[in-house]
C-alpha cells in the first residue's frame, strides 16, 4: 500500500531560497569557499605549484585558477612554464565561455604560450593544468598585456 506525502510547493521553494540568499551550499559551506581564484596583481607573475588539492577537472587531473582584470582592446601573451608537467593555459571570460586555449608552445616544449585580443572588458580567469590525467608541481606563470607600437 502507498501512503501518498503531502507536498507543500511553498515550503518547497522557500527552503532552497533561503540557504541561496544565505550564501549557503547543500553541505553548509559558503559558497565563497568552495572557488575562490587567486587574484594576480601587480607584475601579474607568480611562481606557485599545482597539487591533488587543487580543482578537480573532470579528467583525471587538477587545475588551479587566477582571476587578472582585462580590458576591451587589450592583447595579452600568456607564459606558463614547468618541469613538472606538461602545461595547458585557458583563458576564460567574464561569462564562462573559454577564450582561448594552448597546450604545447612554438618552441616544440611542453609549456604553453597563449595570445589573445580581448573585446570585452571585465574579470577573466587564467586556468593552469596538466595535460592528462596526472601532473603535478612547481609552475611559473606570467601574463602580459602587449603594447602597440
């Protein structure tokens, strides 16, 4: 026999509501603390080093994000270089959608170098992983906003 639940639409909706307005997750984390980019500033360099506590990808391997300010007309080079693994850089814009992409640099090594031209202004991430599902170590990565002559 079936005993029908009672379902209450308002409290239904209202519940989730709340723990969103509240900054909370599922598990009570805030949200905040589950992906929080590291900010490059200044020279935009940073010697750092990715690890099996860095974020999932979905492939096997990690990834390690930073957040750098672009603005519409800006053309940037990205450098990331390690002897560690071998290196793929992202570039990801304001909305989510990726950029641009590279893997393997023009001098044949397994580090990548990435241009790109930006056409809207506003937050973008830099992603740093290894190609494949393993790779992980001390990295250097630098971006460079390109000056016309």
């Amino acid at each position: 026999m079936r005993i029908p639940i009672p379902f209450n639409w308002r409290t239904a909706a209202i519940v989730p509501a709340i723990a969103v307005s509240l900054g909370m997750s599922a598990l009570g984390a805030k949200a905040e603390d589950m992906y929080n980019p590291i900010i490059l500033r200044g020279s935009n360099e940073v010697s750092d080093e990715l690890s099996e506590k860095d974020i999932p990808t979905g492939q096997g391997g990690f990834a390690r994000d930073y957040k750098v300010n672009l603005k519409d007309g800006d053309q940037v080079a990205i450098d990331l270089l390690s002897e560690n693994f071998d290196t793929i850089v992202s570039l990801i814009g304001p909305d989510g959608t990726t950029v641009a992409e590279n893997d393997d640099g023009p001098d044949g090594s397994t580090n990548s170098l990435l241009f790109a031209r930006i056409t809207k202004t506003g937050e973008y991430i830099v992603r740093v992983r290894a190609f494949g599902e393993s790779g992980v170590g001390p990295f250097d990565l630098k971006v460079t906003r390109l000056r016309p002559i």
